[in-house]
C-alpha cells in the first residue's frame, strides 16, 4: 500500500490561500476601526454658534468669524446676518470650515430669526 499525504505544492497552495484571507479579514477590521474612530469625533455645528444670537433679541447686520478655539481645533466659522424683509426677519448665514486629516470639510446653514426689537431697513442703513 502506497503512503497517502499531500504533495507540497498542495500544502503551499492551502498555506497562500489561507494567509490571503487572514489578511483580507485584518484589513476589513482595520477599515472598520478607522470608520468607528471618525466616528467618535463628532464635527462642529451650527447648534454650537447659535446660543449668541438667542441671548438677545436684536440683531444687526453685518459678519463675524471665529475659531472653536481647543474643542475642534482647525476648524473656523463664518456668519454673516442680513436684513430679509422690513419687519425684522433676518437671514443668518453660518459656515464652518474643518480641515481634516484627507481634505478640508465644509457645511453651510441658514437659519431665519424674526427680531422684532432689531431697528433695521432692507439695504442696511438704520432707520
């Protein structure tokens, strides 16, 4: 009776073929970490600028730029208020600026506030 076994070039098809997966899979646990981790670092938004708009009610047009100081750092502001009708409705314009780690992220919000106390006339001037 003749020895049964594998041959070599066997075994080394079955040794590459399960290393290919091992690898397959750390890569796919490695991408999954790195989505998690993104995700526990939560992005900056408009709800953090709002709270200085609602602390009075008067508004005056014109812009204003920041940064989130060491809570995001790199990451900027922008808002801009204009007059959108006569009665005191203004249109507040925010933007905010993130450079990433890949490529700098960008979102803009528009938010509308009725300021009936803000003295204003459509084009800026005071009235």
């Amino acid at each position: 009776m003749k020895n049964r076994g594998f041959t070599l070039l066997e075994v080394l098809a079955a040794v590459g073929i399960f290393f290919m997966c091992i690898f397959a899979i750390l890569e796919l646990t490695a991408s999954s970490l790195r989505a998690a981790r993104s995700l526990s670092r939560p992005s900056p938004d408009i709800g953090m600028l709002l709270p200085d708009l609602m602390l009075t009610n008067r508004l005056e047009e014109g812009s204003a730029s920041g940064d989130f100081g060491d809570a995001y750092p790199g990451a900027r502001w922008q808002r801009e208020i204009v007059l959108a009708s006569s009665n005191g409705l203004f249109l507040v314009d925010f933007t905010i600026l993130e450079h990433g780690k890949r490529h700098p992220l960008m979102s803009k919000s528009s938010l509308l506030l009725w300021r009936p106390d803000s003295v204003a006339t459509v084009g800026g001037g005071r009235r």
